[in-house]
C-alpha cells in the first residue's frame, strides 16, 4: 500500500486472563482511508479496535503484547498517557449511547474536559461538529433538548458528532449502524466517506455489503489471526485465501 | 394427573398470597392501633412544648429536636464517607484479597447488633475522644450503625448507571475520575440518596446506640450545643412505656410520641420513594 500509514500494528497478541483473543496480528492502517474489519463473530475484530485507542485497559485481566504504533508512537509504551492517546483516536460504539443530557452538552463533553473554552468558541465547536456529522440541520432547534428524545439514527450521529468534537486523527466505530434502520445506516455510511477526507477511519462491520460499500481496505479476521488483508475490491473479488473467500461469499459465518 | 397439577397450584397460589396480606395485615394493626390510641394527644402544643410535671403532661419538643439534631450529624459524618467508601469499592477497587476483606467488614459490620455499637461509641467518642455523652457522640454512632447500610446503597446505585456512560467519556479523552465526578455521580446521586434516607430512617428509631452516648431521661433545657445531652424520640417512648412511675397515666403520651416517630418515619421513607419516582422521570428524557 503506497498510502502514508497512520497506525501501525506490530505483532499484537491480546488477552483476557487466559484466552488468547488476538494472535500475533500485524496490520498497517492507511491515513485518510477508511480500513474495515470483518470477520465472524468472537474473532476478535471489535477486541483489535479496541486495542487501538486502549479502552481494553479497563477490562479486567486484558493484557497486550506487542506493538501499536501511531504515526511511528508506541501508544502501549511506558511514558504514554493513555487520556492523550484517546483524545487522538476517537471512538464510536455499536450501541450508539448518548449521555443524558442535552444534546449541546453532550457534543460538548470532551470539549469541557480540558477546560475553559470561552463560550462562544463552545458553540462554535458544537455546531461545526453537529454538522461534521450531518445532523445540525435536524437538531439546530432544539440543542437543549435532552439527547435522549431523538431517534436512534440521530443518537448514533450525534455519538459521532461528540467523537468529532475532540478533533482526533482516527475514528474507530464498533458496528455503528448494526441498530439502525436501512435509511439511517445510509446517512452514517455517507458520513463515513465524507469523514475520510479529515480522519482515518476503522470501522468493525458484520455486514459485507457496508464493508464493501464504505471501506478501501478490508481485513478479515477468524479466531483471533488476521488472516488476509487487501484493498477491498480484492477482499471481495480475488482473495488470496480460501477462508476469506468462504466468508465473504457467505459460505461460513 | 392435570386436575392434580391444577390443584397444588391453586394451594400454592393461596398460600403466597395469604402471606402477602398477612405482612400487609400486621403493617395495618401496628398502625392502626398506635394511631387510634395516640392521635387524640396530637396537637400543636404537643408537637412545640416541653414535658411538664414529672412528664405526664405536656409535648414533646425536645425529642424531635434532638432526634433531629442526631439525626443530621449522623447524615452529615455517613453519607460523605459511605459514599466515598462506595466509589472506592465500585469503581477503583482491584478485585483480590483486600477488596474482599472489605467487603466481609461491611458484611459483618452490618449484623452487629445495634447495643454493640452503642457501646462502641461510648468508649470511641464519649470516652476515647472526649465528646462526652453528647449529640455528637450519638449522632457519630448512629452514624456508625447506619454505615453498611449507605455504602451497600450508594455501591448498588452506582452499578445502575450503564457502564457506557463511563465508557463514552473514557474515549473522549476524560480521566477516570473526571469520567467518574461527571458521567456516573451525577446519575448514581439520588439512587445513593434513597439509599441513605432509608438508612437514616432506621437510625432515627434506634435506641440502644444513644442509650449510653447522649439521650436523656429528662432535660429541662434543650441543648445548647453539639457537646450537650438530649432527649430523643425513641428513647422518650421508651421511659414512657416502661420506666415512668405512673405508667398508665403518660400511655396516651407513649402513644402519641410512637405515632411522632413513625409519621416522621414514613416521612423519610415516602422522600426517598419521591426521589426515585422524580429521577426516574427524568432520565427518561
């Protein structure tokens, strides 16, 4: 891949006390692209995303070998502080969980984190993100509404809207439109292609069509090892691998 | 064999429900009857004057001040540190071997009968820390009491709130304990405020624990300061009903301190109920 690689995975071994869930993975995630992850489930897609910007830390007994490198960083290294490694690397969970509160403040929440923006920068920042993530026209009137009202598609935009806020470098979403309707899932799939321009996008999707229609690169993952990885027509035209083949024709999964 | 099955199901069915409204029966009973016998002394001047003569005639005014007095230095020394104690154990506290103990402390602590307490109070702070037989001392062991209480509360408030909520300000970037202080306190407070009501409201009627800190038979003052003895509701009903000399004489008073307390009682309880019921509205949307 010619592309400038953002993060780079050097041997990555991954555990939950003692199950392997990631076996020696390597991967070279491409800066301004979108890099989606497949595979069936319990293969350890959604553990490798979260691997990339360390919410594994909170799991119980995880623990992580190898190197994650990001823009030529190790973020598991020693000096690394983890708080600056997530503001970097943003995430959007499958289950879109907005917190109860208005949806102003929670566009704001990780802008507030690190102090005294003045308040009129606030809004500023509030309203680009909202738009960033095209849901500013439909929420324009009612900021101070409690983000709960909306619907599930917006709830899962204004999740991104928040991740935005922040301005990280890299996006991870975890299945972001498994919950969505048809015509919900289309507005966040054009967010996506929109979004690559600014971020780099890692996106855990179980559906291949959504693989197919939003990412550049596809990986596929099975029992914990990456098996193959490629530009997406390949993935999904000539694979390399007769697993990856079985799976994306939907022969097993 | 279906008729049978028909029949012990219906045995089964009555049974349980005669036990409902057996409970609900004997709730009634105690009511009622300390409701009939006390509500003819219930006045203003019951509820706002001193005892007079010998305590056979006259209000109540300084048990209700100084069950309140207790009862806010009990709040105000366990609920800050149940509190704390809760999101130590809930939200940092790495399971092993320590945690556990802990956890078997509260347990324990939480069986201990309420005279123990009482007499660890007086040597802890009558005695040890020089409060002397005083609001204060009483209040801090009753605080003692109702410590398990509050900290199992506030732990069982903080495991509602979803564990998304912690996440999703983790990613953005928050430290734990601003994730902590501004994503999970804030929904686990009036969970942990119901919680602590409810223990309160059972401290309020303890009388052991303030036997031997600083409830009195009698006071003709009321209390100037936290250092001062006081008369307490619990412990007023208590001489009444078995320790005056005309006994059948102050049994109307007995009863109608006993309805005091337990409105005051039902008052704590029907707070923390409105607590729940308005936050749970509110997180709705």
């Amino acid at each position: 891949m010619d592309e400038k690689v953002k993060i780079s995975v050097q041997s990555l071994n991954f555990f939950y006390g003692h199950v392997q869930a990631l076996k020696n993975v390597s991967l070279e995630i491409p800066g301004n692209h979108v890099t989606a992850l497949i595979g069936p489930s319990g293969c350890g897609k959604t553990t490798f995303l979260r691997c990339l910007n360390r919410m594994n830390d909170i799991v119980e007994g995880a623990r992580t070998e190898g190197k994650i490198l990001l823009d030529g960083y190790d973020i598991y290294g020693p000096e690394v502080d983890v708080v600056q490694v997530r503001r970097r690397v943003g995430m959007v969970f499958q289950k879109s969980n907005p917190f109860p509160k208005t949806i102003f403040d929670n566009v704001a929440y990780g802008l507030r984190i690190n102090g005294n923006l003045p308040k009129s920068e606030l809004a500023a920042r509030v309203e680009r993100s909202l738009k960033d993530a095209a849901l500013w026209d439909e929420v324009a009137d009612r900021l101070h509404d409690s983000a709960m009202k909306i619907s599930g598609g917006q709830q899962q935009r204004l999740c991104i809207a928040r991740a935005l806020a922040v301005e990280p470098e890299v996006i991870l979403m975890d299945e972001p439109a498994s919950a969505l309707d048809p015509i919900a899932t289309q507005k966040v799939e054009e967010l996506i292609q929109e979004l690559k321009k600014k971020y780099t996008i890692v996106i855990v999707t179980h559906n291949m069509q959504q693989a197919a229609r939003v990412s550049d690169i596809t990986a596929f993952f099975y029992l914990g090892e990456l098996i193959e990885v490629d530009r997406t027509e390949k993935i999904f035209t000539k694979p390399k691998m007769k697993r990856t083949e079985d799976y994306v024709t939907g022969r097993f999964g | 064999m279906r008729k049978k099955r028909k029949w012990s199901e219906r045995l089964g069915f009555s049974i349980l429900t005669l036990s409902g409204i057996l409970v609900l029966t004997i709730l009634g009973l105690i009511l009622l009857d300390i409701f009939t016998k006390g509500v003819s002394v219930l006045s203003w001047k019951f509820l706002t004057e001193a005892p007079r003569n010998g305590m056979t005639e006259g209000g109540i005014f300084p048990a209700i001040l100084g069950t309140f007095l207790v009862s806010l230095i009990t709040v105000i020394f366990a609920v800050p540190l149940g509190m704390f104690a809760a999101i130590y154990l809930h939200e940092y506290a790495l399971p092993g071997k320590i945690t556990r103990l802990i956890r078997l402390a509260i347990r324990n602590l939480s069986g201990v009968p309420s005279i123990v307490f009482g007499l660890f109070g007086v040597v802890l702070f009558v005695q040890m820390l020089q409060f002397g037989t005083s609001i204060l001392s009483a209040g801090l062991t009753l605080g003692l009491l109702t410590l398990p209480w509050t900290i199992t509360a506030c732990e069982e408030a903080l495991k509602t709130v979803p564990k998304s909520y912690r996440e999703g300000a983790l990613a953005l970037g928050a430290t734990k304990w601003y994730a902590i202080r501004t994503n999970v306190l804030p929904y686990a407070v009036p969970g942990m405020l119901t919680g602590v009501i409810l223990g309160l409201s059972r401290a309020a009627g303890e009388t052991a624990p303030i036997l031997f800190t600083g409830a009195a038979f009698f006071l003709p003052r009321l209390p100037g300061s936290l250092f001062d003895q006081f008369m307490a509701l619990p412990y007023h009903l208590y001489i009444l009903a078995t320790q005056h000399h005309a006994i059948d004489k102050v049994r109307p008073i007995a009863y109608g301190t006993a309805l005091v307390l337990l409105g005051l009682i039902l008052f704590l309880s029907f707070s923390a109920i409105w607590i729940r019921y308005r936050f749970r509205k509110k997180m709705k949307g």
